[in-house]
C-alpha cells in the first residue's frame, strides 16, 4: 500500500496555517502542524492530523527540534509538501510597527528569524523527504512584500520581500531534486493578525471584500496539486484585486 500524502503546515493552530491543514485533512491527506500553541481539542479527533508539535520556530534550536520530529513522524515516507506560513508582524511596545525610524533593530532580526530564516531552515530540514515525495513548497508571502502598505511596518514588509525573493531562489535551487517552489501573497485576510482599521481598504479592492482564510487555503491546496507540476517559482496574489492598484 503506498503511503498517505503528507504535507507539513507551519503555524497551524490559528487563522490561515490552520485553515490550510483543515483543508488538506478535508482532501484526505496526512498532516503535521506546529505552532507555539497546541492545535484547538476538536482538530485532534482527526485521525489524519497525525501529529501536531509544538515549536517556536523564530527560535533556531527550536525550529531544528521541529525538523527532527516531524521527520521522525514520516519515517522515512515521502513528503509531498510543506506550507510555510507562520509568520508575525508586530509591533513596538508603543503599539506602532516596527519601521526604518522606530522600534529595536533586535526586533527587527526576530520578525526575519520567523518571516526569512525558518522557511530556509525547513526548506533544507525538510529537502530529502520532499526529494522522495517529488514535493512541493508553498511560501506564505504578503502582498506588503510588494508595495508600501498603510498599515503593516518596514520589518515585516521586507521580511516578505525577501521571502519572495527566496522562492525564487528555491526553486532555481531545489528543481534539481525534482520540488517545486512557489509562493502565495495574500491581501487582506480576516484573521487576528490584522485589527479594526484594515476595514478602511476595503474600497481599495476591487472584489469589494475582505479575503477568507479559506481563500488562501484553497488557492494553496491546488498550487500542490498535480494540476501545477510544470509550476515553479511563481508568486500569487490572493488579494481581490488589490495589488493591481
Ligand atoms: N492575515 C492577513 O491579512 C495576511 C496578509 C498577508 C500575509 N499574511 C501571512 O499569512 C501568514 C499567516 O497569517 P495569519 O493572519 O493567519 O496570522 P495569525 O492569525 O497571527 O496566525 C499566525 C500563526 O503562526 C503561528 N506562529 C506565530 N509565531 C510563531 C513562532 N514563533 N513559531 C511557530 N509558530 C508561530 C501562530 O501560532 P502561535 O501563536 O500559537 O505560535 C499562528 O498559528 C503569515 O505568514 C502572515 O504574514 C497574512
């Protein structure tokens, strides 16, 4: 009997990452899941969410630890994908985000840690099982990665740009091993990441709405099917419209 698809969801246990997993465990598949937080109880009846392991992954010994055990999980089975998406954007203990003329620049090297360096680390943590599964990678991006955003800081706007800038790089890199590499750049979602005043973009987009986590998720869902196989290197904007303006 061949294996189940596996596929490893970062940050998981809220918002967009958890809508993710529920959508591949809806579609059958074997997922494993971190976050620095346990999954909510009732994700834990499904017998597919095989394993969810707590982990903060701006931490490298952490994020290293996670590798280890999510691989331990697959035993050697293949892994046919692996969804980049927890990431943060915070702010400075005055509430404003961090940018170019305010907040520690130590703050700005935790928001790569976690926006930038753990998709690399995962991305080589991970690239043997993903070689045998003949995988894929998913990079949750932002739309903020490509134009001055209102709201969100510099350190996150960057921190994206060059995630997106590394997707590229991946999948020059990693088509050797037969994975494919794309990313996908969502707007403005509904989740706990964004507050009250994003509402005022709303007339800036031109569906007229505020996206879904299950718009991202669906759009994820179908980049890693075999549907995309000649698909890599690529970044898509989940956004409604907005980045067009
Ligand atoms: N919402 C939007 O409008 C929007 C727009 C563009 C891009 N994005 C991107 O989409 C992704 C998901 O965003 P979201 O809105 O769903 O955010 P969210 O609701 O704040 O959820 C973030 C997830 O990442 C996990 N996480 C945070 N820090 C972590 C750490 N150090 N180690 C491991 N896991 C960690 C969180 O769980 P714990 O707190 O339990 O660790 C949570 O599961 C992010 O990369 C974000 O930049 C979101």
């Amino acid at each position: 009997m061949s294996p189940p698809k596996s596929v490893v969801v970062t940050g998981a246990s809220r918002g967009i990452g958890h809508a993710i997993a529920r959508r591949f465990l809806a579609e059958g598949w074997r997922v494993i899941t971190c976050a620095r937080a346990p999954v909510p109880p009732e994700c834990r009846i499904d017998p597919n969410w095989a394993s969810h392991i707590v982990a903060d992954l701006a931490n490298p010994d952490s994020a290293e630890d996670f590798v280890a055990q999510a691989n331990a999980v697959l035993n050697g089975d293949p892994l046919r994908a692996l969804i980049n998406n927890a990431g943060i954007s915070p702010k400075t203990p005055y509430r404003e985000r961090l940018g170019v003329l305010n907040g520690s620049i130590d703050g700005w090297k935790d928001v790569f840690e976690l926006n930038f360096y753990a998709p690399l680390r995962l991305a080589r943590g991970f690239a043997s099982a993903l070689h045998r599964g003949k995988g894929c990678i998913v990079n949750i991006t932002s739309i903020a990665g490509h134009y001055v955003h209102p709201f969100a800081g510099s350190a996150y706007s960057t921190s994206k740009a060059a995630l997106s800038g590394l997707t590229r790089e991946m999948a020059a890199e990693m088509a050797q091993l037969g994975v494919r590499v794309n990313a996908v750049a969502p707007g403005e979602i509904r989740t706990e990441m964004i507050s009250a005043e994003y509402e005022a973009l709303v007339p800036r987009i031109p569906l007229e709405r505020m996206g879904t986590t299950a718009d991202v998720a669906g759009t994820v869902f179908q980049l890693c099917s075999d549907d995309f196989a000649y698909v890599t290197g690529s970044e898509i904007f989940v956004t409604g419209g907005q980045h067009l303006y």
